[in-house]
C-alpha cells in the first residue's frame, strides 16, 4: 500500500473544523484527552491501538492518570496526511467526542 503525501497547509485548514479539539504543534496534530480516571484513560488506549494497528499508522502519545497526550504525524511523508485526519476522528469517536 502506497503511503499518503502531506497534506497542503489549504487542505489541512480545510480539514480541521473536522477535528476541531486537535491544534497543529510543530508539525503534527496535536490533543489531550482526560479521562475521569486511570482506568478509562488505559481502555480508551487500548481502544485507539486497536484502530491504529487497523490504519498500520501509530501515534506518539503519553498517559499520566486521567489525561492522554497524542501528537499525530506521518513520519515517513514528512507531515500530517490523511491517515493522520483518519486516525484523529476515531480517536474522536472512542472517547465519545
């Protein structure tokens, strides 16, 4: 499977009211989730690995109790792709966003 270009700084304006609680920050889309507990936290990971295995496209992301960090970006194209988009509206969905 032929991997995704980076988006245009056009189509990335365009796409984020799609995504509108995650922000570009050097060069990736960028959130932070909170959770009421470590517990849900931990599941909605797991959840998301699910659906990033899925995608064949993984984030950089961090956990510390109730909150989840997640910095989205295509490493091998260089930039945000729709891959990048894709991943951000599930992660969205999981956490019931």
């Amino acid at each position: 499977m032929s991997r995704p270009q980076p988006l245009s700084e056009t189509e990335l304006s365009a796409a984020l009211p799609s995504i509108p609680d995650w922000t570009v920050a050097g060069g990736k889309l960028h959130r932070v989730f909170r959770f009421p507990d470590f517990s849900a936290a931990f599941g909605f990971m797991a959840r998301a690995a699910l659906a990033a295995e899925k995608l064949d496209h993984h984030p950089d992301w961090s956990n510390a109790y109730d909150r989840v960090e997640v910095d989205l970006a295509t490493h091998d194209a260089g930039g945000i792709t729709r891959l990048d988009l894709e991943l951000a509206r599930e992660m969205d969905k999981l956490a019931g966003h």
